[in-house]
C-alpha cells in the first residue's frame, strides 16, 4: 500500500505542457515554488479571475432572468414585441466573431504575432459591428413607438440587450487593448506568458458574451 | 535562514514600494494600507450610524420632549425640537444601510480580510492590486453618495452647510436625513418617487445608487479575494493549512461574489422603475396622496408590477448579506480563541465544513423573511426547515469553540474577552433564529421588536465584536504597538453588559406586540406598560455609545503611545506572526515562507514551546495533535 503510493507521487507531473494544470501534491501551495518561480502559473491568476468574475456576472443577469420570467407570468399587461430582424444579423455577428477570436488565440499559441493581430482586429470590427447593429434595433423599435416603459416586455428587451450591451464594451475595451499591445513584436518569455494569459482571460470573456446574447436571445423572443 | 526556502523563490513584487504621500497612503496598491484604509471608512461610518440610533433612542423614551439641538438642526424634520415620524424613518433606513453595508461588511472583510488574508497565506500582495485599490475607491464613492442623500433632503443644518459651500440651496428638500423605505428600500414605496413622500424624491435616487455602486465595490473585491487566494498561496500552505480566518474570508467572497450580482439587478430595475417609469416593481391602479396613477405628469401610469419580486430580489441578497457580515467574525473569534487557550482549534475540518455549510445553506433561505408575504405555506415549511437546518453546521462551531476552550489555560487579553464576548452573543442571538425560522411563530413576531433584538445581537452586535477581537489582536502587527489593556478591558465590559441590557428587554417588548420602526408608543394602551423598559433601553445604550470613544481613544492613542510590539506578542503560530511588525511592503522581505505544519499547533508535545509556527523546521507534530479531529 505505502509503495503504491509512493509510486504514484513520483510519476506526477509538476509542470505539464498546456492543457489543465495537474494539482501539486498540497494543493496550489506547493505547485509555485516547485523549481524555478513559473509565470505561467503566475499568470494564471488572469484565468481564474475571469471566471471568478464570469460567475458574477452570470448571478447578475440570472436574477434579471428571475424577475423577467415572474414579471412575465404575474400580469395581463406584456405585449410580446415584434422582433427587429436586424437581430438575426447582429446575432450572425456575434457568433462569427468568437470564432475569429478562437483563430487569433490559436495563432498566438502557436507563436504567430502577425496573424495573431490581423484577427484580434477582425474580432475588434465585428465586435462593434455587433453594437452597432443593437443601436440599429432599438431605433427601429422606439420609431415604432416602443420605449423602455411602454410595456414589461419593451421594458426587459431595452434592460437586457442595454446591460448585455455595457458588457460587451467591456470585453471590446479588452480586445482593444490585447490588439495595440499586439502590435509590439519582440517580447520577453515571461511577458509571453502573461499575453497568452491575458489573450485567453479576453477569449473567456467573449466567449461568454457570446453565449449570453444567444441566450437573451431565446429568452426575449422564445420565452413568452 | 532554515526557515525559507533555499531562495527558490526570490521577491517577485509586481509593483516597488511608492515613496510619495499620494501613492503610499490615498491611491495605494498595497493591500496594507487598503484595509486600514478600508477600516477606517469603517470607522467613520459607525459614527453617523451610532449618532443616529441615539436620536432614535431619545425620541422614542422621551416622546414629547423638546430638544433645542434637535430644533435648531433640524427646523422642517423636528419642528419645536420633536421630531415628526419621517424624520424618525428616515433615521432608521440611514442606520441601517450605513451599518450593514458601510460597517458591518466593510470592516470585516475589506479591512481585515485585506490585510490579513495575504500574509496570512503566505502571498506578497493581492493578485490584482490594482482592483483592489478600485474596490475601495469605488466603496468610497459609494459612502460618499450615500451622504448625499442626506444633504439633498436638505431644509436642515446639514443640507445648508454643504448647500453653501456647493453654491446652491437644498431648501425644496423634506427635511429628513435620507429616504424613509428602512434599509430593506420595500416596493411600492421606494419605487414611487417623490409623490410617495419625504425623502422619497432625491434622496431614494441616491440611495439606491450608493448601493448599486457598493454592489460593484464589493463585487470587485471579491474577485480578487477568490483568486488570491486559489492563486497566491505559498509552499506547503495547503487548503487544510489555511488558518481558519482565511476560510472565513473566502467563503464570505464567494456568498459577496453570488448575492451582490442580485441587488444590483433589483437596484437596476428599482432605479427604472423610478427615473423611466416603467412597473417592474409597482401593481398598477395606485392612488397616492389623492392622485390616481397615470392621471397626472408626477405620477405616470404604472400597471401589473409586482411588489413581492423586489422582496425576492433584495432578500436572495439579502440572507448571504447578514454571513457576510458575521463570517469573519467567526474566522477571527476561532482563530483568536485557539491563540489564547493555547490549544489547537477541536475539530478543525469540521470548522471547514460548517463555514461552508452555512455559506451554502444561506442562499436558500431568503424566504424567511418573507413569511407575511402571503407564500405559499409548502414554500413557507421549505424555507423553514432549509433556516432550522442552518441551526446544524452553526451548532458545530459553537460545541468546536467550547470544545477548543474546554480544561484550558485561558490568557484573558482583552482580544480573548471579545472573541469569548462573540461566542456568547452569537448564542444569544442565535437562539431566536430557531424560534424566528419557524413559519407559524414568525407571523405574529414579524416586524416587532424580538426581530430587531434578534439580529441586532447576532448580526450587529456579534459581528462587532468579532472586529473588536479582530483589532485588539492584530493591532499590534498593523502598527507595531499593543493597544491599552486596561482601558479596552473597561471597554469590553462595559460594552458586553451594556449590549445586553440594550437588546434582551427588545425581546421582551417583542413578545408584548410592540412593533418595529414606528417613531413612538404613546397611543398604544397595550404598551403603556412597557415605557420603563423602553427607558431603561435609552440608557443603556447611551452608556454603551459613550464607551465606544474609550476604544476610539485607545486606538488612536496606542497607536503613537502604546507599548512598543515584538513581531509575535501573542506567541501566534501563523505567517503574520512570522515578518516583521509591521510587515515590509511585499510582507516578507522579498523571500516568502516554507509552511511545514497547520496553523494550529499549540501545547505540541515534545516541541521546544508550547506553540509551533507555520514555518518551524525540525519539530515533529504527532498526527494526533491540532486539525485532524483527535481529541487530545
């Protein structure tokens, strides 16, 4: 029984290239001090925050969703709005854009700094294409005569896509960010580290917007 | 140095020691200095907090008597010097908000947590201190805006004073010091706008603001604690190492991180439904103060909202707020208690797994408070049975602290008498949760007196005295000196009867019928009997309020006076203990420590004193001994 143990402890991998990081034998406090001070296990902290911060993010547009499912079965007075097309396209937008950001963050794994930053820019584009798009639907809408209090679901339609809007600005700020550092070419290995974490931190971030407006999507229009 | 690391890990500060007075102590990244900076806004918070609770006192034991001061203050809220009742409301909703939000949740963890939470674990810094030093500036501004609210209410002392020096004139405002919807801001009547009442116009913008920014501050450093702490903790400190504050620190980051997100959704919705007019919150066909909903320009057309979904929203938040503000208390009264009995803290796991049982058990109770909400009674036994299961894990910390104290050598420092203090209160407040929770005893309870006793003892009181404990025992660490014993032993127990005195005989009045929030009892017969004891309140707590300046006076005076500290006056075990009093900017001089043992190692057998640091090489600690569950 102690051999196997043993055994077991010696053929751990301490450092593992990509992928999910294996635990130390204590937990995380032994893992940074195992060899020389690791920084891509220092710049994990920029992942972890993400989806620390991620999970607030979550409660907070559940409880809009809470309040949207209620307030929609508690009252005779929703009138189920007409979709802007417009969405659909904003919707088409959104989706291609994760997906030129997956490009950029596989690039920039696979040490590629000038492609890496050409799709960082087309992702930054679409990213306020997408914007633009949401401004193009509300107009639409309040041309209709439809405002923010002119019923429950107008209501929830200006909230959620505002808030989801505020949001977005947030992860376009990143994207800005990640593309003018992008351009700086000759970087040390430390600092590489800290890109790819940031890059991937960014991508979560999308990603998760992404998902999110799918989901306001079907909730505003599928729901009720 | 045997006790580091062979330099494996040299001082990786992401950011050097600033040298000017802005970047050293306004607008640092050090979490150091953020958490007094934190602990101080604390400070000055429970001072309106604490003056206000006295204007309530006297109103209430001394109904009709005129107060000179009062008038002169106050001309529109207390006209011939009594104060009329929307004054009085207006004093509890400001009370309340800046106690729970600005003292009770930033003290504990913004203040301590910061400060300790990264030496503790071995860390040189938060992970993100810029973050951190956002989430204060953001609390800050939070603070500020819910001053504010005061002053737009204007027509009194305060409003004029900074309407002079601002250059205008709040003279339009009600007269009261803020809104008056109490801290739970209800719907319809916080949601209304001005034609609801005094201090529902302005002052309710701004309130609701100051606590969407606050969400944002608290949210912010939650983050950050979470990913410190996954993230940053030195060799050997394992999950299990962890002193039992850091656990506290987390779980309670973890219940800010998930309930915060809730009010600021309900905030946002509450804030629309006043500036845009919409009826999230507000039923439609309302008539207020002769006016019928949507028949004039200040009173729109609200229709179908509904009043109950802002009471889920707040209280989802809500019930996670009142262990965000005890769990660290409950962190320091554990981690002091083993200090000073010398033992290690009895059942250290089960300690783990309590915190977290109640971190989790919180988000499913909301509905307690909510019980005359016409729910449901299958809803209302499910919330009942969910809050009595609370009473479990709770239980298990109050039998592990007794356990931790029981045939010990008790050091009676004045940190040990607080943490003893909170043990107590803890119980005592406690206790009247079992009753409470219950759906059938709540509905003629609610909103009376037992329930102000009740969480005022556990969730005020309780959570305060943790921070007492909390400062007289690591004051010596922040600021290389011991705080006074004597003056704090008067203070502690002048405080802990007098805090008794204050909220056993609520209990009492609660049981008459007498119910929370109204501004006097004098048209009562019911409860012409219970004036002594409302007087009796009065006094008590006017004592207890004056004894909080000796604790004042020794913080400041100690810190410039007291006797000088040594880096381990306590004889402690665990890393804070272990640097230089006060810690150098990145904690440990530029090499982190090795943690070899628990954190709880007192009366080792075997081991040359009878504690044994985090650090210490070369000791053997028998399994038997500290966190694993043994009894020794």
């Amino acid at each position: 029984m102690a051999t196997m143990v043993t055994s077991t402890k010696t053929t751990r991998k301490t450092s593992p290239g990509g992928g999910p990081k294996i635990p130390g034998r204590n937990g995380n406090g032994s893992k940074r001090h195992d060899g020389f001070p690791n920084p891509d296990l220092h710049a994990n902290r920029y992942r972890i925050g993400m989806w620390v911060g991620l999970a607030s993010v979550a409660m907070m547009f559940t409880s809009l969703s809470s309040a949207y499912i209620v307030r929609s079965a508690s009252s005779n007075d929703w009138i189920a709005l007409p979709m802007p097309r417009v969405l659909l396209a904003s919707t088409a937008l959104i989706l291609s854009s994760s997906a030129t950001l997956e490009v950029a963050r596989r690039k920039l794994k696979a040490a590629l700094s000038g492609p890496y930053s050409q799709w960082l820019f087309v992702t930054v584009v679409l990213g306020i294409a997408f914007l633009g798009l949401q401004i193009v639907a509300w107009r639409q809408l309040a041309r209709q005569g439809i405002y923010v209090a002119s019923n429950p679901h107008s209501s929830f339609f200006y909230l959620l896509t505002g808030a989801h809007a505020v949001h977005l600005i947030g992860g376009l700020l990143g994207l800005t960010f990640l593309w003018l550092r992008s351009r700086r070419q000759e970087i040390a290995q430390a600092l590489m580290a800290k890109r790819r974490a940031a890059t991937d931190a960014v991508t979560i971030y999308w990603h998760f917007m992404d998902a999110l407006w799918i989901y306001l999507f079907l909730l505003l229009f599928l729901w009720r | 140095m045997a006790e580091t690391h062979e330099g494996a890990h040299e001082g990786v500060h992401r950011h050097p020691a600033p040298t000017g007075f802005i970047r050293k102590y306004i607008f640092s990244l050090d979490h150091k200095v953020i958490g007094i900076q934190y602990i101080m806004l604390a400070l000055a918070a429970v001072i309106v907090g604490m003056i206000m609770s006295l204007l309530m006192r006297l109103n209430l034991s001394w109904p009709g008597t005129h107060w000179p001061v009062l008038e002169t203050l106050f001309p529109t809220g207390a006209p011939g010097g009594i104060m009329n009742p929307e004054f009085y409301l207006s004093l509890v909703t400001m009370h309340g908000t800046i106690m729970v939000f600005f003292v009770l949740t930033t003290a504990p963890q913004g203040g301590f947590g910061n400060y300790f939470l990264p030496i503790q674990i071995g860390a040189e810094d938060m992970a993100f201190p810029v973050l951190n030093m956002m989430s204060f500036w953001v609390t800050f501004v939070g603070f500020i805006v819910i001053l504010l609210a005061i002053v737009v209410e204007g027509n009194h002392a305060i409003g004029e004073w900074f309407g002079a020096t601002l250059g205008t004139s709040f003279a339009g405002g009600s007269g009261t010091v803020g809104p008056i919807g109490g801290w739970t801001g209800y719907a319809p009547l916080s949601a209304l706008g001005k034609i609801a009442g005094p201090g529902q116009g302005a002052g309710m913008n701004l309130w609701v603001m100051s606590i969407a920014i606050f969400c944002i501050g608290s949210l912010l450093g939650a983050l950050n604690f979470i990913t410190t702490l996954l993230n940053m903790r030195t060799k050997g400190m394992s999950l299990m190492r962890m002193p039992l504050t850091c656990w506290a620190w987390f779980t309670t980051a973890v219940l800010a991180l998930l309930s915060f997100p809730v009010l600021l959704g309900g905030g946002i919705l509450l804030l629309l439904d006043r500036i845009a007019h919409t009826s999230f919150f507000i039923p439609g066909g309302l008539y207020l103060t002769g006016v019928l909903s949507g028949t004039s320009s200040n009173f729109p057309l609200h229709t179908g909202g509904s009043p109950i979904l802002w009471q889920h929203l707040f209280w989802f938040f809500g019930h996670p707020e009142v262990y965000i503000a005890i769990l660290p208390g409950m962190g320091a009264t554990s981690h002091i208690l083993a200090t000073f009995a010398r033992k290690p803290v009895f059942g250290y796991r089960a300690m783990v797994f309590a915190i977290f049982a109640i971190g989790l058990l919180g988000f499913f109770v909301w509905g307690h408070h909510m019980f005359i909400s016409g729910m449901s009674p299958y809803s209302a036994i499910a919330f009942s049975v969910l809050t009595l299961s609370i009473g479990v894990p709770s239980a298990v910390k109050t039998f592990n602290w007794i356990g931790t104290l029981w045939g010990s050598r008790i050091r009676f420092t004045t940190a040990m008498l607080f943490a003893l203090g909170f043990v107590s209160l803890f119980v005592a407040g406690g206790i009247t949760g079992l009753i409470l929770g219950q759906s059938s005893l709540d509905l003629p309870m609610h909103d009376t007196y037992i329930v102000t006793a009740h969480f005022h003892l556990v969730m005020g009181v309780a959570s305060i005295f943790g921070m007492f404990a909390a400062t007289y025992f690591w004051f010596p660490k922040m600021f290389g000196r011991l705080m006074n014993e004597t003056i704090g032993k008067i203070h502690f127990w002048v405080t802990f009867v007098g805090v008794y005195a204050i909220f056993m005989p609520m209990h009492v009045m609660g049981l008459v019928g007498m119910p929370r929030r109204y501004s006097q009892f004098t048209e009562y017969a019911f409860l012409a009997n219970t004036h002594s004891l409302v007087l009796f309140v009065s006094v008590a707590a006017i004592i207890t309020i004056g004894v909080q300046f000796l604790f004042y006076f020794n913080v400041f005076w100690s810190m410039f006076k007291g006797e000088k500290a040594g880096d381990n006056p306590w004889e402690a075990t665990t890393l804070e203990w272990n640097t230089t009093t006060p810690p150098p900017h990145d904690n440990f001089a530029g090499v982190l420590p090795t943690v070899h043992h628990g954190p709880y190692e007192f009366a080792v057998p075997g081991a040359p004193r009878d504690y044994v640091m985090q650090t210490d090489v070369d000791v053997e600690v028998p399994s038997g001994n500290g966190h694993n569950g043994h009894k020794h």
